[in-house]
C-alpha cells in the first residue's frame, strides 16, 4: 500500500501527497493554514489548508499506519457533485 494523504488547499480543492515523498512543514503566514515541502514536485512548498499540529497529526497518523485502512476513498464523476 502506497500511504497517501489528502489534504485541503486554501481556495478550494485538494492535494493528495505520498507520505514518504513530504520533507517537512512550516507554519505559515495564516496559523490555520501551513506550507508542505514535498520531495520532487513541490520542494518549495505548497500551501494547506491545515494548522501545523492538524497536519503533523495526519503525516504522523499516515506514517504508523498499520495497513487497515481507515477510510474508504470513493472517487465519483464531477457530474455528482
């Protein structure tokens, strides 16, 4: 199983981030939100819409995963929502 997170972005949307690709996280400028630099494609960082701890305890989480999943992720046509 690849550990994946999904994570909200400030304007709407969302990022899914491969949890052995994530370098670190900083606060950021808003202390609801914090910067997520990732290995490869984002080394200088993205924006989340998650405080520090909120996003530490979901890498954290994501990291000691004992391989039952938690959640269940459906994807659905754009038609649906």
């Amino acid at each position: 199983m690849i550990p994946i997170i999904s994570c909200p972005l400030p304007g709407g949307g969302q990022a899914l981030i491969k949890t052995q690709d994530i370098g670190g996280a900083t606060t950021g400028k808003n202390p609801k939100e914090c910067d997520v630099y990732i290995l490869g494609w984002a080394a200088n960082g993205i924006t989340v819409d998650l405080s520090l701890d909120d996003f530490a305890e979901v890498w954290v989480s994501a990291l000691i995963d004992d391989g039952e999943p938690e959640y269940e992720v459906v994807f659905t046509p754009d038609e649906v929502h």
